[in-house]
C-alpha cells in the first residue's frame, strides 16, 4: 500500500501537503505561549523570522528554525502587534513600543499603552491600551518612529461608549477601524 500519495482524476501520483516541526528548540522553554510570529524582510533582501513569548522577543535567519532573543522588556501577558514600514518592524506591547532592525530593538516614543499598529499609506496608525480608547493616533509620513501624539490622532466616535479592539489590514484604499459593536473606515 501507498502511504502519502494522492491520486489525482488522470492517474498521476503525488506527494500529499503536510507539516514538519521546524525549531528543535521551543522558543521560551516551552514553558510560555508563543503570542506572535512575523515575517519580516529587509531590503537588503535579508529575511526573518520575528516571534514573541511572555517577556522575550526572538529572531531567526534560518526560516524559523533556531533562534536568538533580542528584547525582554515586555509586558507578561500582553500580546504583541507589529507591522513593517521600510527596513524596520514596528511593535506595541501595551507598555513598550519599539522596532526591530535585524538586530536589536530601539525603543521609539508615541502615545503610551498601544495594543494595535498598521501602516497605511507609508504611516503608521496605532490604538488601545489605557486612556483615550476611540483615539487613532498616526505617525509623521515616512516615520514611524516620530508622532506627535498632541496632533497627530483622529478620535473615532468617542460618544458612543464603544472602545477600539484592533486595526485590521488595508483594504483597498481604506483603513478598517474596529470598536467592540461597529467597524469604521479610515478612506485616503
């Protein structure tokens, strides 16, 4: 008998998809759960894999098969979001934003306690946290690591009671805004 093999409706034999373990290693120990993983390439044409577990941040240059910690200055228990802009990936961790180079994370100042962050239009868009929760705040053009966050922000319905729960991709030539009971548009 044949193991693995898909027959197709002429005939022909093929190797069925499946999956491999990659790390050896668990990122973490094992002991955390792994909360984010990115793909994230450089210009330069070199390409990593960005993971994230409890306090630690990871990076490999294998397709995610060993890795090294960069960063472990996070906030246990909050997820990571990260997006990339240039040959930077951008992050928030509720209590830490910083970006990622390839090799080490630089911290970068914006409004405090960012859960969500986006770029859209070569700028980066960011919300959550404490404070102002229908408050969209976004960086200068082409520079995601400087906000003006007395400026720089558009408050999405904030009488409504309703609190922003994530940014979703680009779509189209629109921005998708969620709130806990509605979603908003973000057009230009």
């Amino acid at each position: 008998g044949l193991k693995n093999v898909l027959l197709d409706k002429t005939g022909s034999a093929s190797s069925r998809q499946g999956f491999i373990q990659l790390n050896g290693t668990a990122i973490g120990g094992g002991s955390t759960d792994v909360n984010a993983v990115y793909n994230f390439e450089r210009s330069n044409g070199n390409n990593y894999c960005v993971a994230f577990s409890s306090i630690t941040g990871y990076y490999s240059t294998d397709a995610c098969q060993t890795f090294t910690a960069f960063v472990t200055t996070l906030t246990r228990l909050n997820d990571v979001n990260c997006a990339a802009h240039g040959d930077r990936l951008y992050c928030v961790n509720n209590q830490y934003n910083f970006f990622f180079d390839g090799t080490d994370d630089t911290p970068f100042t914006s409004a405090a306690a960012l859960d969500f962050i986006r770029v859209h239009h070569n700028t980066c868009f960011a919300a959550g946290g404490t404070g102002q929760l229908s408050r969209l705040y976004y960086s200068d053009l082409n520079d995601c690591a400087t906000w003006s966050t007395t400026l720089n922000y558009v408050d999405i319905n904030v009488n409504d009671g309703d609190v922003i729960t994530g940014i979703g991709p680009p779509l189209f030539d629109m921005l998708i805004i969620y709130k806990k009971f509605s979603t908003w548009a973000l057009k230009g």
